[in-house]
C-alpha cells in the first residue's frame, strides 16, 4: 500500500532556485509543517535551504519511505533505478515529457518507467503530476501552493491544475481534504489503486475523482461498486464529447470512454456524477458536510411564492418528492405561522417572515416523520433578516443533526453575508432552487445490489458455449453473414425468425412458397450494414409476383447504391407482425468493455432515442431495471387494455446479449433489430453482427 503517513521523503532535483519546481517542492514540505525527515538530493548542493543534501538518493544513510522526482524527462529513468536500488518502494514523478507529448519517445521514456517500477515493485505516482498532499501530516509533496485545511474529502484528480483550484475554493465552503492526490500520466498507480487506498484510509469518508480517462474499466467497476458503499464517490469524467475527447489524448496521451459508458457505470455502481466543475465542488462540500437522506421525500420552507414553484417543478426530475405532512405538523404550522401562511408542503412562510418563523417551520418540518430532508428558502425582501434567519438555521441545525438541511438564498449582493456565514459553518447554501436540489439528491442513501434470481448455468455450459462460440466466428471479421449468424444465435438460444438466401427470383419464390406467406425480402451481404437506407428490404409480400417484384428492385438498388458491395444473395424470411418492435444492441467500449443496450425499436430507434445501457455483465435484476427506465416501460406493461407484453423474455434476451458479448470477444457490435414482443412470443426479425479484425480487438 502506498504509504500516506511517511516518516522521511527525499526529493531529487531539489533546488535553491525559487523559479524551480524542486525548489517548490521541498520549500513546501520544509514551511508547510511535515515532521518527518528530509532529504534533498542535489550533486551539485552540499546544502539547500539549511538541510544537508546528496549526491545521489543511494547516498542517504537512512531507510526512505517516498521519494519525489522533479528532474529533466531524460534523466528519470536512471534516478528511478536508483530509488529501486535503495529498496523505496514508493516514488512520485512529478516530470513532464512523457507519453502527454504523443510522440514515440516520450511513450519509450514512459514504458522504461513502469518497467524499473515493475523489477523493484515500486508503487510510482506520475508522471506529469501536481504530487500529493496530505494535510493531517502537513505534508506537502507536491507544487501546490497552500496545504488546504484537514477533513474527510480524498480528491484524486488527473489534472492538477483542477485539483489545485478545487483546494484554492475550499475554504469558502468550509471543505477539508484527508488527501489529494494529482496521478498525472497513470503510468503504474491509477484510479484503482487509489480507491482501494481510500477504502482503508480512517481519515477518507468522500471520494472526488476528475477522471479523462479510465485505464481498466472492468477493474474500476468491482472496486468503485464496493468502495461506494462505504463512502460516497463523485466523479466528474472529462473527455465525453469528441472535441473533448481530442484534447484529452493530447493532454494525457489516453483514450477517453464514452458518456453513454460513464453514466451506466455509476447506474450500477452507485457513483454520484457530476456534470461540470461546479457541480462536482457542490456534490462533494454537500456530501462532506451533511448526514445521509434515508428517503428521497422531502421537505421544502420558502418565504415567496415563485421559488416554491420552481423547487417543486424540480423536485421530481432530482429523484425526489415532496413529503406528504402529518395533521400534527400541519396544526404545529398553524399555531405557529400567520393565517394567509401555507401549511402544506412547500411551507410558505410569507415575504415578511422573520427568523421566529422560520424556526418554527424548520421544528415542525424536521419532527415529521415522513420529511427526511429540508431546503430552506429565502429571498432578499426589504424586511427579510437574512443574517438573522442563518444565525437561526446554524443554532437550531444541531438539534437536527441527522436531518440534511439545505439552503438556498437566492440572489447575490444582499444575500452574500448571510451565505458566507452559513458556508464557513458547514451548511451548504446555493443560489438556485434547482442547484440545492441536486446537491440534496446526492445526499440519498444508495442501497446494495439485490442478488441476481436469474437461474444458475449448469457447471461448465457457460465455458462449453464460449469455445464453441469461439469455433463459429474462428477467420472471421466485418459483418457477419446470415448463415453464421443464426449459428452462433442458436447456440445462445436466441429466437430469430426462419429465412433462407436465394439466389434467383424462382428460388425466392420457392422458399417464400416453403415458409409460406406473407414474407420480408432482404439484401444478403457482408458489406451492406443498413439495408433499409439503400432499398434493400421489402416487407409483407403476399405472393410470388411481390416476391419476384421484390427480388429485381432490390438486386437494382443495391447496384445502384453498393456496386462494389459483396452479395450472397437475397434472403427470405417470414413475415410475422407479431408485436412491438424494441431493439436490443451490444457495442464494445475501449475502457469498459460491452455496453449493452435496450430500447424502442424499428424506424424509432434513431428517432426517440429512447434506450437505457449498462455494462455487461448484467444481471436479469440489471435487465428489469434497464427496461423500467425507458419512456416505452408503458408499452410493455399495455397501453389501452393490451395485453402486457412479454417482459420477463424480453429481460432475459439482454442478459443473453449480455452473456454473449463477454463470451465472444471478436463481436465488436451488435443490432437485434427490429425484436418483435408481442404478450407471449419474442422473436428476432434482423439481425447486425460485426467481428472485428484481429488486430483491434480488445479482451476485457
């Protein structure tokens, strides 16, 4: 484990210039309080700054805990293998020059790195890092200016710079740090491994993670699911946009993951996500100050009319509600409140409150059993006592201390006093309604994963299907033909519906003849992803002229559309309108592996956009929720006096696909759509399998 409280530091490159990064380095550790031992390393210093320095790290007669590196690029590697031959077991770079230039030399300067740590199983931060700061020691290793005041927030950060200006806004929020720590270019110690650290950390009670990219996805899940439980995550990921997603491989020289893989990782892990830089500062000086909301109702005080509405209208899309007050409360409110007051729930108080309403609104509210959280509201009226009303809130808050209470004091030039108070105590206070509902719905308490009741495979099935799997797309690659598609779906039990290739308009007809009619005419080629876009399905063909009519437009248009395209044939297939259409979807992201998709299918998939995702491997529990998600959830359940459709095949057939992309590491992507899901039957109508080429594939 990468010690957190070590008892000596050596820092090599260090420097009696001020305008040197060595110098910042160790002026910090020396002025900023550390304890323990230090030791410069300089050839060409007996002494900087009133201690002895060192030729060399092999030099120091002592045992050193950490070692920090600010030296050229070039000349890391052999200080490195100097640190290893002095047994330190944990060295931060700080360095710049290293695979963020994107060139092939500084990708060489970083694998020497991780190849010296790896010999001497050094834990090596960096490099192209900010350092490490741990304020109950004092400890600055880093370049940062100022130690921010000790707390339980642990803030791992790709970017320093980010880091640094979270520190430089934390003592207006009265936010405190158990750690920072910058991870630079991630050449060995990443996210992960951090995490892990923060799970065993007494002082971490919050974790901040700014992410731009995520080095193994499928790890960062186990760890960040079961850490979350623990302590609360936020992440805010950069890098999700494609603008976004260039500048992060210049900046880091790593590849970005997709948004769409970011939110269903914290979906199935309990991560809070933070959508901006604002938003994060938010999450993370809420979550560190105020108890957890055992229940999404809530309760909400405010002085005029309009912000009552506005935090209503937002309530819902936060993820909470408003509690339902008891008779009691509502008489308590009565007694207490002015006549023309509201007692229902947002509690107007009226525009000419003053603290003593306030407080009895906020004892009503939080003696309800049925209210777990509170916003508080007040806007700048001539005869509002703003300062009056925060005075109030911090002294009758202690009364309340399991119950979150938020505050939102919207304006700015009269309302700045009272929200400076209220935020140097710990009380988060916002200018919007909106943005203090957020930061309460984070507060939610998030409950453990039900265990999966999708039955057990029998011993060995799950292997045996993987090496089969593996034996039917064996030289494969590109889209995948009909043939081995209903193979390879075979073997997972998929349903699809009967269809053979013809290759003349009288084959058509007779297999059209042998499936009976009505039949879908469809293009066969490997080449040809969207057959609809070019002409190259035709539908509900009643007889053998339809069919031969079918066959000579579609060979036309495919000529027309895709003259070079590779063609089989035309496929034909049963007609079978059995139901609504959805699609079920797989593509393979870098970082995170398969990302499997479910949603409204056919011509609407592209138009409604109406899909929910997660990471595979999904459990049938994942499934339900996925399809609870969508804006069709309706449709399955039956619209109208319909039938429910066929829900519990419909989940299962995800957690197949989930299956099958975690068996099959060739499939890149994968469409099944249309799937028709009628109240009994489910059934595949088309199908897009793409294999990539062995060169970029990626095992997860």
């Amino acid at each position: 484990m990468f010690p957190l409280d070590p008892k000596s530091i050596a820092v090599i490159g260090a420097s009696d210039d001020l305008k040197k990064l060595g110098f910042a380095v160790l002026n910090n550790l020396i002025t900023q309080g550390y304890k323990g031992k230090i030791f410069p390393i300089n050839p060409n210093h007996a002494s900087i700054l009133d201690h002895q320095a060192y030729k060399s790290i092999t030099d120091v007669p002592e045992s050193i805990d950490l070692a920090v590196i600010v030296t050229p690029a070039t000349t890391v590697s052999a200080l490195l293998e100097e640190c290893g031959q002095k047994k330190v077991k944990a060295c931060i770079v700080i360095s710049a020059g290293f695979s963020e230039l994107h060139g092939d030399e500084g990708k060489k300067r970083e694998e020497e790195l991780i190849a010296i740590a790896k010999q001497h199983e050094i834990q090596l931060i960096g490099p192209n890092c900010l350092g490490i700061l741990r304020p109950a020691l004092k400890m600055n290793a880093s370049f940062a200016a100022d130690l921010p005041q000790e707390g339980s927030i642990a803030l791992l950060s790709q970017s320093g710079a980010l880091a640094v200006a979270l520190m430089d806004a934390s003592d207006q929020y009265a936010m405190g740090y158990s750690l920072i720590v910058s991870m630079g270019n991630k050449a060995v110690m990443d996210e992960c491994d951090f995490l892990e650290i923060c799970e065993h950390d007494e002082k971490t009670q919050v974790i901040g993670l700014y992410l731009e990219s995520v080095k193994d996805g499928q790890r960062f899940r186990t760890i960040a699911k079961r850490v979350a439980t623990k302590k609360p995550i936020v992440l805010i990921k950069a890098g999700v946009s494609e603008r976004g997603k260039r500048a992060v491989s210049s900046h880091t020289g790593a590849l970005a993951g997709t948004d769409a893989a970011i939110d269903a990782l914290c979906t199935q892990t309990g991560i809070r996500r933070a959508h901006n830089a604002q938003e994060f500062l938010d999450l993370l000086r809420t979550i560190s100050t105020q108890p957890t909301l055992l229940t999404n109702r809530i309760g909400i005080i405010t002085n005029a009319g309009g912000p009552g509405v506005l935090a209503t209208d937002s309530t819902e899309p936060c993820g909470l509600m408003l509690a339902e007050l008891s008779e009691k409360t509502k008489k308590t409110l009565q007694t207490g409140l002015p006549e023309a007051a509201s007692v229902e729930n947002p509690v107007d108080v009226l525009g000419d409150a003053d603290a003593k309403r306030y407080v009895t609104a906020l004892a009503a509210l939080a003696s309800d059993a049925s209210v777990d959280g509170i916003l508080v509201i007040a806007t700048p009226q001539v005869m509002t006592p703003l300062e009056d009303i925060a005075n109030m809130l911090l002294q009758e808050s202690k009364k309340y201390s399991l119950v979150p209470l938020i505050v939102c004091f919207m304006g700015q030039m009269h309302t700045a006093k009272a929200t400076e108070r209220l935020q140097k105590a710990g009380i988060p206070t916002f200018s919007t309604p909106e943005a203090a509902l957020i930061a309460m719905r984070s507060l939610l308490h998030q409950e453990e994963e039900r265990p999966a009741s999708r039955k057990k495979k029998e011993d060995g099935k799950e292997d045996d299907r993987s090496s089969m799997a593996h034996q039917i797309l064996k030289n494969q690659s590109g889209l995948l033909d009909e043939e081995t598609v209903r193979e390879l779906f075979d073997l997972f039990s998929l349903p699809t519906i009967p269809q053979m290739v013809a290759q003349t308009e009288k084959e058509a007809v007779s297999i059209a003849e042998e499936l009976g009619y009505p039949v879908i005419a469809k293009v066969s080629s490997p080449d040809i992803l969207h057959k609809t876009d070019l002409g190259g399905v035709s539908a509900n063909l009643k007889n053998a002229d339809d069919v031969k009519k079918a066959f000579r437009d579609i060979s036309a248009n495919v000529m027309k559309h895709a003259p070079t395209a590779g063609i089989h044939g035309i496929a034909i297939q049963e007609f079978l309108p059995i139901g609504h259409e959805f699609i079920v979807g797989a593509v393979r992201d870098p970082s995170f592996g398969p990302l499997v998709m479910v949603g409204l299918g056919g011509i609407y998939t592209e138009l409604m956009k109406d899909t929910a995702l997660r990471i595979a491997p999904i459990s049938l529990n994942d499934a339900y929720a996925m399809l609870e998600e969508l804006q069709s959830w309706t449709l399955l359940l039956g619209l109208r006096g319909e039938k429910q459709l066929n829900i519990p095949a419909l989940a299962e057939m995800i957690v197949t696909v989930s299956d099958m992309m975690l068996a099959c590491q060739s499939i890149q992507e994968l469409d099944l759509n249309p799937v028709l899901v009628s109240s009994k039957e489910i059934l595949i109508a088309d199908t897009k399998v793409v294999i990539a080429h062995p060169s970029e594939r990626r095992v997860h």
